[in-house]
C-alpha cells in the first residue's frame, strides 16, 4: 500500500508480506507489539494496552467514514484522548 492508501503491486513481494508490513505499520503507530495482533483473547497484548479487536474496530469504523472532514475529525478527537 502507499502512503495515500491505494495498492502499490509493483513493490509488494506478497499478500503476506503486504499484510505483514501493514501489521507492523499499525504497531508502530499504536506503540505495541506486532504479536499483539497475533495473540487470543489478549495473549500478547500490552498490559493496559488497547486489545488487538479495538484496534481493528477502530480502525474499520474509521475507514467507513467518506467524508474527509468527518475523518479529520475523528482523528482530532481520538488525538484529544491520547492526551490526557
């Protein structure tokens, strides 16, 4: 994927690789383990941490939203979170 979110085939080994590379993106942008994704019921989550299904639901909720502005939003807010 490019940084604009479209697919870049040119550059990807495989859909595993893709899939792999994007994980590890996501977790270091969320400042936890990759094997939080990976783990059951919390295994290898980060104590205190976000679980590896609030991520993905975030993340879906987030992709549904069309409106750019809206998006934009959202980020302002969930940001405002991180900080306190």
């Amino acid at each position: 994927m490019t940084d604009a979110g479209a697919v870049d085939f040119k550059g990807a080994n495989s859909p595993a690789d893709e899939r792999a590379r994007l994980l590890g993106q996501i977790a270091d942008a969320l400042s936890i383990p990759v094997s939080t994704f990976h783990g059951r019921d919390g295994a290898g989550a980060t104590p205190g941490g976000p679980a590896a299904s609030e991520c993905a639901a975030l993340l879906a909720a987030f992709a549904r939203i069309e409106d750019p502005a809206h998006r934009k939003e959202c980020l302002a807010i969930v940001e405002r979170f991180a900080k306190r």
